[in-house]
C-alpha cells in the first residue's frame, strides 16, 4: 500500500478553486492563486491524518461533518496565529501615553468609570492580555473602574490556549520583570518554567469564538467601544471585504475611539470615515 505524502499530493484547479470559494464564503479569507502551494500543503496534513486519497474526498469528509468540527480544523490550518506580548510595541506605548490619560480624563469628568476594548482576532491570548496589563497599569490609584475586554477568534484551537492563560519563559520575555510579578504566577509544569496569568488578567478579558463575517453580538446600549485592536487579520481579506469591515467598527465605536491595526495594513485606498493619527492608528472623531 502507497503511503500517503506530502509530496504526492495534487491539488487540481477544481478543488482548490471549491475550497478558496468556501472559505470566502464563510470568513472572507482570500486564498488567490498565489495560495495555491499554501493551501496544498497545510491541508495535505490533514490528508495524510485521515488517509484520504484526494483533495477532493477530504472536501467531502469536510461537507459532511454536521457538528463543523472539521471545518473549523480546516479553517485553523489555513490561518496564521503568529503573535506575542506587547507585539507591534508602538501600539502600547500610544495607549499608555497619549490615549488612555485623555480618555481617563473625559471619562472622569462624565462620571463614567467603563472602559470597553475589543481584541479582534486575539489568537492564543498574547495581545488581549497586553491590553489588560496597559489598562491596568493605567488606572494603578486611580479610583475603581470596571473595565472589560472582548477577546474574539475563529479558531476554536487558540482560543483553547488563550483561556488557559498558561505561557512558557520565552512567551512571557517581553513583559517587564515588574509586571510579570503583578500580572503572572510562575509555577512549574513537565520540567518547564511557565507562567500564568493572574486573576486580576481574568477577571477583565473575556474570549469568545466569533466569526467577524457574521453577527457580532456586542451590546453598546451603554456606550460604544473605546478602542478596537485588529491587527494583521484584514491581510487575508480582499478590499470590499476590509471596508464592510472597517465601518463595522467605525458603528461600534464610541467617538473618539481607536482603531488599530497591523503593522502590514493600511486603510489606504479604502472608502471610510476615520481620521489618520499615525501609521496604523486611527481615531473615530
């Protein structure tokens, strides 16, 4: 019997045109031509994991599968969930030093002790966490405020890691030694040193599976969001795409909220609304 390899698997036009197309449909990736190689190779493991023949036979195995299991492996296969703490660091030190004391300040003065954020796309859990040890940091003697962060992802695997709060040394090396004595419990786990986040950290973020292409059910009848991350995510989406997306935000966003974005992305040559702050920054006036 011929054992199935990476090698000898073809991806014809067909399937791959059947699989690009489903995608889309569903969560607005763009796998264009130049994805072909891309998605023959990460989906050929799951392939060779089932023992399936065939591109195609995998498709249908997929289709089939009424509880979406399946579908949503596929859907993490194709994804990238590259991140770390404090990625894109630019970003953190303009919430510490530019928005968050002017947002504190109008808040103050309104009575209105609630800060709203959303992590769109937060993969294994780095970036909201971040966000909350900033968050934070900022409000240390500050009287109480009741802060609360969305944590949302399509992959249900990451997501998994993300509430479990678990990282080894390495993932933690970017927070300072001040606040992984604040915000992490170091313990020991299979001979590893690894640290979890604290309950302070749990207590405020919040993971949720969602698909950004569909319904967002986010409650705004107190207020809109102060800030959205959505970083690195809109480059696996075509134009149109991005620009429902963008002014999706745009309607949640309290005025004077923040939308950033990757390092990689730009609002450039899509239509919105959003006033330019610097590379990446964007503010709802």
């Amino acid at each position: 019997m011929q054992t199935l390899t990476l090698q000898n698997v073809v991806l014809t036009e067909r399937d791959f045109l059947k699989i690009s197309d489903l995608v889309y449909e569903h969560c607005g990736i763009n796998l264009h031509a130049g994805k072909k190689e891309l998605v023959r190779a990460r989906l050929a493991k799951r392939l060779r994991h089932g023992n399936f023949k065939t591109f195609s036979d995998y498709m249908k195995h997929v289709l089939a599968d009424t509880t979406g299991k399946e579908f949503s492996i596929l859907i993490d296969s194709l994804s990238t969930n590259l991140t770390s703490f404090f990625r894109e660091e630019q970003h953190f030190e303009f919430l510490r030093n530019r928005f968050l004391p002017s947002l504190m300040e109008r808040k103050r003065a309104k009575r209105d002790f609630r800060i709203r954020a959303w992590s769109a796309g937060c993969s294994s859990g780095e970036e909201p966490y971040s966000v909350a040890i900033t968050l934070l940091d900022a409000i240390q003697g500050q009287g109480r405020w009741d802060i609360k962060i969305l944590a949302t992802d399509i992959s249900t695997s990451v997501l998994e890691v993300a509430k479990t709060g678990i990282y080894d040394k390495q993932r933690v090396e970017p927070v300072s030694r001040l606040q992984r004595q604040r915000y992490f419990l170091a313990s020991h786990t299979d001979d590893q040193n690894v640290f979890e986040v604290s309950q302070s950290l749990r207590d405020i973020v919040i993971f949720k599976y969602l698909n950004l292409m569909g319904n967002w059910p986010i409650d705004t009848r107190r207020g809109g969001l102060d800030f959205i991350f959505c970083r690195n995510v809109m480059i696996y989406f075509d134009k149109p795409t991005q620009r429902r997306l963008v002014n999706r935000f745009w309607d949640l966003l309290s005025s004077c909220g923040i939308l950033f974005t990757g390092h990689s992305e730009s609002l450039t040559g899509i239509e919105h609304k959003f006033k330019y702050v610097q590379p990446t920054i964007y503010a709802k006036p």
